[in-house]
C-alpha cells in the first residue's frame, strides 16, 4: 500500500523559513513528478510547485524566489524562506506514478 506522509509544517513569523518533507512509501512504480500544492481556509488548493524526476522545477509565481523544491528517492523537500501570512495553508504532498498519491497535509501558520 502506498503512503504519501508530510512533516516539517509549524508557526513561525513572517520572514522565518520551515522546511517541509514528504516521503513516499509503498510500491508506486516509476514516479514521474512530485508536487506540493496548498489549501487555505475557504480556497482552493492551489499549486506551489514541483520537481520531476529529471530535477526540472516549476513554482507558482507567488513563491518563485522564496521556495525551493528539492528531491532524493521517494521523497521531495520544500524549503520555504521570507515566509509571508498570505502562505498560511495546509500543506499537500503529491506523487504522480501510475496514479495520483496525496498525503494528508501539513499545516504552516504565518503570524504577522
């Protein structure tokens, strides 16, 4: 059975940095992206960015220059810097194989 789990979510103020990891367990067979997207309460989860398994990097617009995607085996991790309130969400893991595998979320919490 495959498990998609995220961690590193917390508070902090705006302008700190969180690391946020997911790793991915199970057989999936071959992984051709992983992606992070995020859900703020009362939006639609929205793309952040993602990391294929060449190492080529997408960010939304909202986080270019401030996150960075990174990945190693079964795993992606997403290094938030000059954290804003407006990225407050919950934080979600996705692992495109043969199917779509999403982990439950991690939740980050910018005060101002």
């Amino acid at each position: 059975q495959v498990q998609v789990a995220e961690s590193g979510g917390g508070s902090v103020q705006a302008g700190g940095s969180l690391r946020l990891s997911c790793v991915v367990s199970g057989d999936t067979g071959w992984i051709y992206f992983m992606s992070w997207y995020r859900q703020a309460p009362g939006k639609e989860r929205e793309f952040v960015s993602s990391i294929d398994n060449g190492g080529r990097t997408n960010y939304s617009d909202s986080v270019k220059g401030r996150f960075t995607i990174s990945q190693a085996k079964k795993s992606a991790l997403l290094q938030m810097n000059s954290l804003k309130p407006e990225d407050t969400a919950m934080y979600y893991c996705r692992c495109r194989a043969s199917f779509d595998y999403w982990g439950q979320g991690t939740q980050v919490t910018v005060s101002s």
